[in-house]
C-alpha cells in the first residue's frame, strides 16, 4: 500500500510483511517514509561533537557530547550511575490535560542526562570517545569498541594502531582505511580483507604488497593489477608516504578503479536480503551495516544480532523492537525508547532506562517495572492507565510516532544526520530541527602548516594551532597521533577529523536503493549504485565468477 510521506511529500510502500508486523504489535502504519523515519530518529544522538562543560551536580569540568548552552542537565557519568541521586525524585502524575509529547519533553529538561553514551567502566585512557566501550588509550573514536591506541575514527572494533579509519574491524596499523577488515599496515584501502603492507586497493582479498589495484585474490606484489618484481613494487611503494604522491595517487586510484566490476550487494553469508553492507543476515529488507539480521526490515547500523524487528537505528543483542535507537544488549519488545541498553523488556517511550520492564514514558530509569512518567504503580495500575495513555496519543496522531524533532537534546548538524542526510540551516530548522552556529573561537589563524612529509615535522608540533583547509576549523595534533604517523610514515592531515569522517563517509554508497541491470548478464538487481552511477555493476554470481 503506498502512502505520502507527511514530512518529505514522497511516496512510500507499506509491505505486506510491515502491515502484519505492525498489526501483530498493535502499532499504528507509519507516517514517515523511511528515510524521514531513519533521519528523525538518528537526530537524537551525537557520536563525534565532544564539549568541555560541568556535571550540573558536582560541578567538575567534564567532557561531554552536551553543549555547554544545551538545556538539559548534564551529570558525569560516574555520577549519573551512581546512588547520588535517584531519577524517580523527578516523577509525575499523568495529566490528561495535556498531551503525551507536552509532558514528556517536560520531564526530559528536568531528569539530568550521563554525560556521554559509553562503557566507561571498562575503558582505559579513552576520555575523548562516544558511543563505544572497551578501549584502550584511544582518542575521538566513535561507535567503536575493543580498540587499543587508535585515533580519529568511526565506528572501528577489535583493531590497535588504526587512524583515520571507517567501519574497521579487526585489523592493526592501518590508516585511511575504509569498510576493511583483518587488514595490516595499509593505508588508502576500501572494502578489503586479509591484506597487508599494501596501499590504494579496492575489494582485495588476501593480498600482500601490492599497489592500485582492485578485485585481486590471494596476489602478492601487483601494481595496477599487474604482477611485477620485488624491486618494482618497492620502487613505487616509496611513492605512498608523501602528502604530494598520496594526493596525485588518490586522483589516479580514483579512475582506475572505475574499470572493475563492482558487487551489487557488499556483503557475505546473506539469504534473501536486501540492501547493502550485510552479514550473515536472512530475510532483511531495505537494511544496511548490520550483520545477523533474521526477520528484520529497516535496519541501520545493526551491531549485533537482531530478530524481528523494524525501524531500528544502531541496536543489537535484541528482539521485537520497533522505532528504537542506540539500544540493545538483551532488550525485548521495545517501542519508541532511545539510549536504553541492557535486559530491559515491555518499555515505550523511555530514555536512557536499562535494566528494567514495563516503563513508559520514562527516563534514566533503571531496575524498575511499573512506572510512568517516573511515577512509580502497582502492576495494577500500570495496566489500566497505559492503555488509557495510548488512546489519548492516538487521538493527538501520537502514537506511533517516534520523538519529535524539537525534543531532541543536539542540534541537527551536530548529529550523524548530517552527514547521511545534508541540510542547509534554513532546511532544517523549516523541518523543526535546531541548528548550532560554529563557534567562531575555533577559526583563528594557522600558527603551522603541514609540510609534505611526516620526517619534516618536529614535536614542537604538538604546540601549534593548525588550519583545515576544507573548513577551515582549527585542530592540533596530540602526541599519540604524531608517534603513530611516525610509526606509519604518513604525513600529518590538512584537514581537521569533521572533514576527513565526512570525505570517508562520501565514498561509500548512500542508503538507498535503485533498480539496475548487471552489466554482465543483463539480470535485475537491487543495488545501492545509482544508474547515473559510472561503476560497473555486476550481480553477485557474475561478480564471483569474475574475482574467483
């Protein structure tokens, strides 16, 4: 059934399968399309904007992804989850008077935040991150867990030694790496696994010193997909590390890559799926970045293994969840909740509550059942006024509906939905979203500029304020990130890390759909390559036939 999207003006499909899951959970058809439903949602979190501000309960100076000048109150997160204070002192009576969203946003200015959304208890030397747990003297790395000593990416696991690298796992000493995974001492490498002390491949397997190349198995010492000598590829490995070379490579690399198929679908082990960047996933629909998918649609960043579920922004370890974001790690049936890990179950419309069930409409609730609006029930009253609640927001075209734009605590552009979705000020704030101007502290003269090559540059560095060339925001470079780019013979960035996520970010493919031919066989295929797109696109038994 196609129905208008209420904010875009698009048309959108409601599946067959969409109708009977939203039927079977009792839950009103969607409003928004799913790009507006995905953008809506992912706005209410901020990954990579870290401020300087103080916990409103101690008043210690904390680092936190709260704007100083944000209205909410912002607790440091030893102290959000400790017993200093107790997020049921802020509960109220359900006012039928007033609607849901009115009370609820209420209450979200009055109930203190944790100043960033990470597993700080098990982290080491790794102040400077968010949305990420178990680390090791990491700096401004985001969605990302179970790093040692890497620096300046986004949503890396499992890897050490790694800068300027995205959607990285598993892998050690790489640099400017994108979609790879087990890789080792490269650099400049997108969609790669099992590849070392190589530079500039593109879907590579297991190969090993080799340069410019793509769609190689099991190769070693290729140049242009050519095989060459030792001595050779020597030669035009010392045509890597300079900042002159990297870039001249880079516009190289970028055309000749042009002339290899390209998979229509990134990803292995799937049955039944569509969309792109999956693993090990059957019947998925319209889902990207996810691995272990059964039953679901609309899914994007699925970090963990996810059952039956729709509409779900970066939650993993999870069953039954609808219009939820940045939850997981044992929840069941949730609906409408945002920032809620652990075993919670039968919650809606909850912030930042874990470990708990039958919630709604609550925040920082944790260890409870039976509460609303932080008010405390007998399971009793519980059942009799929840339902009472519902049909009040289904009367008020609440119901159903995620939280509103203007209850998000971030501004748009602070939030990844910039970069998945660009929009100028004006666009956003029509669309009711607020906008953080730049702080103008942050563009002052360049007292350094970076020199060709990483031997040029002296520690005497790490005191100078640098430009970026794209933006020009100010940056500096920390000690860590100078030995590492030492240690990888790299020279230092021209841009600060906003520019350089944003330009990683660009050279993957959106999320979004298109119906295309293969190239090989003529086939339909689903694909995330526009037909606009130059890329030679192949459908998966073409492409294997091609590569293997």
């Amino acid at each position: 059934m196609e129905k208008i999207c209420k904010q875009c003006g698009d048309k959108f499909l409601i599946r067959k399968e969409d109708k009977i899951f939203l039927e079977n959970n009792k839950i009103p058809e969607p409003t928004l399309c799913v790009d507006c439903r995905e953008q809506r949602r992912i706005v209410h979190g901020n990954h990579i904007y870290l401020y300087k501000r103080k916990c409103d309960l101690t008043e210690k100076e904390i680092i936190s992804n709260y704007h100083p000048d944000a209205p909410h109150k912002v607790y440091d997160q030893n102290v959000w989850y400790s017993d200093k204070w107790d997020p049921m002192d802020f509960g109220r009576e359900y006012d039928f008077s007033k609607t849901f969203f009115e009370q609820f946003k209420e209450l979200s200015l009055a109930v203190p935040r944790p100043s960033l959304h990470r597993g700080f208890q098990y982290d080491e030397n790794s102040d400077y991150t968010n949305y990420a747990g178990k680390n090791k003297d990491c700096y401004m790395i985001f969605d990302s867990d179970e790093n040692r000593e890497c620096y300046y990416s986004y949503s890396i696991n499992s890897s050490e030694n790694c800068m300027d690298c995205y959607r990285v796992r598993g892998s050690q000493l790489c640099y400017e790496a994108t979609d790879c995974e087990k890789c080792y001492n490269s650099a400049f490498l997108q969609d790669c696994v099992n590849c070392s002390d190589s530079y500039f491949l593109q879907n590579c397997v297991s190969c090993k010193n080799c340069i410019m190349c793509s769609n190689l198995r099991n190769k070693q010492y290729c140049v242009n997909n050519v095989q060459v000598s030792k001595e050779e590829y020597e030669k035009q490995k010392a045509k890597c590390f300079s900042r002159k070379d990297i870039t001249s490579g880079n516009k190289y690399f970028n055309s000749f890559k042009l002339k290899f198929p390209k998979k229509s679908i990134h990803g292995i082990q799937n049955e039944n799926v569509v969309g792109d960047y999956l693993s090990g996933c059957k019947n998925a629909y319209y889902c990207f970045d996810s691995a272990s998918l059964w039953d679901c649609s609309y899914i994007f960043q699925g970090f963990n293994p996810l059952k039956n579920c729709m509409d779900i922004q970066e939650c993993g370890d999870a069953e039954l969840l609808y219009e939820t974001a940045f939850s997981g790690y044992g929840a069941y049936n949730l609906k409408f909740c945002s920032h809620s890990l652990g075993t919670s179950s039968d919650m809606e419309y909850c912030i930042h509550s874990q470990h708990a069930s039958n919630l709604f409409g609550c925040i920082g609730i944790q260890h409870k059942k039976y509460c609303i609006l932080n008010k405390q029930y007998s399971e009793k009253e519980y059942k009799e006024l929840v339902p009472k609640i519902i049909e009040q927001m289904k009367k008020d075209g609440e119901y159903g509906e995620f939280f509103p734009a203007d209850m998000s605590p971030f501004a748009y552009n602070e939030t990844i939905a910039q970069i998945q979705y660009p929009l100028t000020k004006q666009e956003a704030l029509k669309r009711g979203y607020t906008w953080r101007e730049e702080n103008k502290e942050e563009f002052k003269p360049a007292t350094y500029n970076p020199p060709n090559t990483i031997q040029e540059v002296k520690d005497a560095v790490l005191e100078e304020l640098l430009k970026c060339e794209t933006s020009g925001r100010n940056y500096k470079i920390i000690k860590a990130e100078l030995d590492l780019l030492r240690k990888l013979n790299m020279p230092l960035p021209t841009e600060c890390f906003f520019e350089r996520n944003k330009r990683r970010s660009a050279m993957r493919n959106k999320r979004k759909l298109y119906d295309r031919k293969c190239a090989k066989n003529g086939e339909d295929i689903i694909t995330t390559y526009s037909p606009g797109d130059p890329a030679i696109v192949y459908c998966e038994d073409c492409y294997l036939a091609e590569t293997y």
